[in-house]
C-alpha cells in the first residue's frame, strides 16, 4: 500500500497513519509532511527506513532543500511519484 502524508508530523492525520502503515508499505510525505525534514528525530524515520520519500517539489516549495540535503532524506520527484502510484493498487491519502 502507498500512504499519502499531507499533514504536518503533529497531526491527527499523522498520527492515524504511523498506526496504518505496515511493513510492505511506503510512505510520500506531501505538502506540509515535508516538514519532516526538520525533524530528523520523527520515529517514521527509523520506522519506515527505506521506504519513506519527501515529493521533491513540495521540499523546494517549502525551502527545505539544504535541510533534505545536509540530513541526507530521501526525495522523490513528480514522474518518481507517479510511477509510485502505479504501482501500488491501495492508495490511502491522509488529509
């Protein structure tokens, strides 16, 4: 399944989607979850290794790109994203 982050980390949206997320699944963070490159701390990072992305446009809209960069997190950009949507049949947005 693919998780859609729109939310920022504190949000009722957040945490209702670490408690659905198993672990075959990966996690876009969007939108205000890009947030999450501030904080390097977030359990999902540990949680969800390799499978967690920032979508690349929204860390640039958000001017978190040297944040992304000096924490060395994982981006996808549009086409990566949509390639990712794809390929996973169940899509959950958290709103």
């Amino acid at each position: 399944m693919l998780h859609i982050l729109t939310k920022a980390l504190n949000s009722d949206a957040a945490q209702q989607m670490q408690q659905a997320v198993g672990e075959e699944d990966i996690v876009v963070l969007t939108e205000e979850g890009v947030q999450a490159a501030l904080k390097t701390h977030w359990e999902g990072w540990q949680a969800y290794q390799s499978r967690i992305y920032l979508l690349a446009e929204d860390v640039a809209a958000w001017g978190l790109n040297a944040a992304v960069t000096a924490n060395g997190l994982p981006t996808v950009d549009m086409n990566g994203f949509v390639t990712l949507t794809g390929h996973h049949p169940q899509i959950v947005t958290w709103y």
